[in-house]
C-alpha cells in the first residue's frame, strides 16, 4: 500500500471525551479475566484449525495436469493410508488439540497484565503452526514413500564460499570456475537435473510437495516441446540452467559454434524463464578454454560438474568410499523408463533423498552456494 505523501490532506480527529466522560468509558473495557476466556477462545480455535489444516492438506494435491504438479501415489499403495482411518485421526488429533489449549490457557492466572498474557499467548500459538508443519512434512513423506524425514538444509551462507583454484575447484586466470564440490563445510548436496527430454507430473508434484531444491541444467532441444513444466518447477524454486541447444561435445566446436550452443541458449532460456543463467554444465562433463571463455561472454559464472550420478534403482559414486562429502553435486536425467533406467523419476528422488538423509546430509540450493 502506497504510504501517503506529507501533502495529502487528512480527516479531521473528533475531539477526545472528557475526564469525566472517559471514567464511563474506562468502566466498561473488559477486564484481564475476559481478555483470558478470549485469549483461551482464540487459542482452542487456531490450534483446532492447525492439526485440522495438517491432516486435510496432504490428501488434496489436486488433479494432474501435463505441466505442473500431480497427484500424489493413487490410493492402495502403501504410503497412502484409507480415508475412514485419517477421518478418526483427524477428529482424534482435534479433540487433543482443543484439550491442550484449553488446559495451558485454564492454567494462567487471572490477573496476568496484558503484555505477558499476549506473549504467552504468540508463544503457545507459535508452537501450534510448528507443529502442524511438522506433522503436514511427515504426511508427505509417509505418502511418497520416504524411509525417514529429509534433513533441512541450513539457511544460505551470507558470502558464497571462494571458488579459488584447489581441490574441487579448477580455474584459469579470468575465467568461470570448474565446480567438482562446493568448498564447504555443511553437511549439504546438491541435487541437478539434466537435459529434459522426460517431463514427469508426478516427479514436479513430489518435489514441489517435499519442498527439494534442485537445479536443472536444460538443452533447447529436449526441453522446447514443454518449456510450460519447466517454468512449473521454477515456480517452487528449482532453477533453470544452461545446457547448450543440442547437446554436443564442445572440444569439437569452432569459435561460431559455440557461441551458437552457448550463447543462444542463454538467451531462449531468459525468453523462456524471465532469468538469464549463471551457471552452465558442459554436455558429457567436456569443455575447453575456449568454450569457458565463450560462455563468460555473454553470463555465465560457473561450470558445476558432479561427483555422483543418480539413477532409479542405485546411485554411482566418483570416488571410492561411496559417501556423500560436504558440496557434493549430484547429476541426475529427466528420464522416463528405459534401458539402463530402471523405474521413474520419483525412484530415482526418492533414492536421492533417502540415500542423503540416513548420511546425515540434507539437499541444498545450488545457487546459493555458487
């Protein structure tokens, strides 16, 4: 709301009772044992309302469209339990709530001055909504199958870590960075896709109701016959990238063509999305001096590549020990089933997210750190 300028004119204030008129007045505001009973009203009411909203929210993901979230599993799988059974939880969890509220409420005194009664009050329902949100993140991962709850990543550093030249970071003088793993010290991976050839609804809907970062690295080619499902994934904060148009192996590509591969698809993707890409992945993991220097040229940043590869039934680790380390970067396909990938995009997150979580690592942001 626009604030108002010293010039415009204001309305012109009644004049205020007097003393003896503001005696009445004063008679008459509620005293601290009826600002309690509507404090306890207050309470019991939103309390209600949040294990209410945390039972019912899960169970409508809406109906599935070609480019955007989908449903969750069809009901009979098992993460989906039958509706009788969440009715009686529902109404159970309720009553609980209701009961809680009234008995911490029924408890404060009478007296209590208005200033600490407010606090308790913000506090007791502050402690609601955390719990409703808890309980709405561990629905979610019940019903897409999830071994345990995923990790929360950590807020963003307030300085993104210095890509110098060492270990997991190769530069040249001038140049974008090579990014194997991101110099830090948080127990943080981070999830990219590639390509775009699969445009998966269920995969969109279980990433946007899990709340999973990830990166999408797109070539024009693949992705073009949809750009809708991708914006669709921007919306719940998944970044779009740069992939080149056709996806070919830049150590044999002249000064013209890639600036073509490079360059053009930066600019679809700003047409496309609404954002120009910083951060450009080279087809098969190959670049050259040169194509570093051609995508400087016109916004790129950096080039992450990646220390594992996921897929639907296993992962593949670069390195012997076969754990996650602190800024791994994981890749991953929009792929649907075929050859060597053996079941579906949500598989291929589930296993992600779980292989992550029981390491004890959460999936962050990319961006943020780079």
């Amino acid at each position: 709301m626009p604030t108002p300028s010293s010039s415009t004119p204001r309305t012109p204030r009644t004049p205020g009772p007097s003393p003896a008129a503001d005696t009445r007045t004063r008679t008459r505001r509620p005293g601290p044992g009826r600002r309690h009973r509507r404090s306890l009203a207050a309470l019991t009411a939103l309390a209600t309302l949040a294990v209410g909203c945390s039972a019912l929210h899960p169970q409508d993901p809406g109906p599935a469209r070609t480019s955007a979230p989908a449903a969750p599993p069809a009901a009979g799988t098992p993460a989906v339990q039958a509706a009788p059974a969440q009715a009686a939880q529902l109404a159970q969890a309720q009553a609980q709530a209701a009961q809680a509220a009234q008995a911490a409420l029924a408890a404060m005194p009478a007296a209590r001055p208005q200033a600490a009664a407010g606090q308790e009050l913000n506090g007791r329902l502050a402690a609601a909504e955390h719990q409703a949100s808890v309980q709405q993140a561990v629905a979610a991962a019940q019903r897409w199958g999830l071994a345990a709850l995923p990790l929360r990543a950590p807020a963003p550093p307030a300085v993104r870590p210095e890509l110098a030249d060492g270990p997991g970071v190769k530069r040249l003088p001038g140049l974008p960075p090579v990014v194997y793993r991101v110099p830090t010290s948080d127990k943080v991976v981070f999830l990219t896709v590639d390509d775009g050839a699969e445009k998966d609804p269920q995969f969109a809907a279980m990433a946007a109701e899990l709340g999973v970062p990830m990166s999408a690295f797109l070539s024009d080619y693949l992705a073009r016959s949809d750009y809708g499902y991708f914006r669709g994934l921007q919306a719940h904060g998944v970044t779009l990238n740069n992939h080149t148009l056709t996806h070919p192996d830049l150590r044999r590509l002249g000064p013209d063509a890639l600036q073509h591969e490079i360059c053009d698809q930066q600019d679809h993707l700003q047409q496309e999305s609404g954002t120009r890409p910083r951060l450009f992945r080279p087809p098969y993991g190959e670049y050259t001096e040169a194509a570093l220097r051609t995508a400087a040229s016109c916004g790129v940043t950096a080039f992450p590549l990646w220390n594992e590869e996921a897929f639907p039934d296993h992962l593949e680790w670069r390195y012997a020990d076969q754990v996650f380390h602190p800024g791994d970067i994981v890749l991953t396909h929009f792929r649907a089933p075929a050859g060597d990938w053996k079941g579906t995009m949500p598989d291929m997150l589930r296993r992600v997210i779980d292989a992550a979580t029981a390491q004890g690592f959460a999936i962050a942001r990319l961006e943020d750190y780079l």
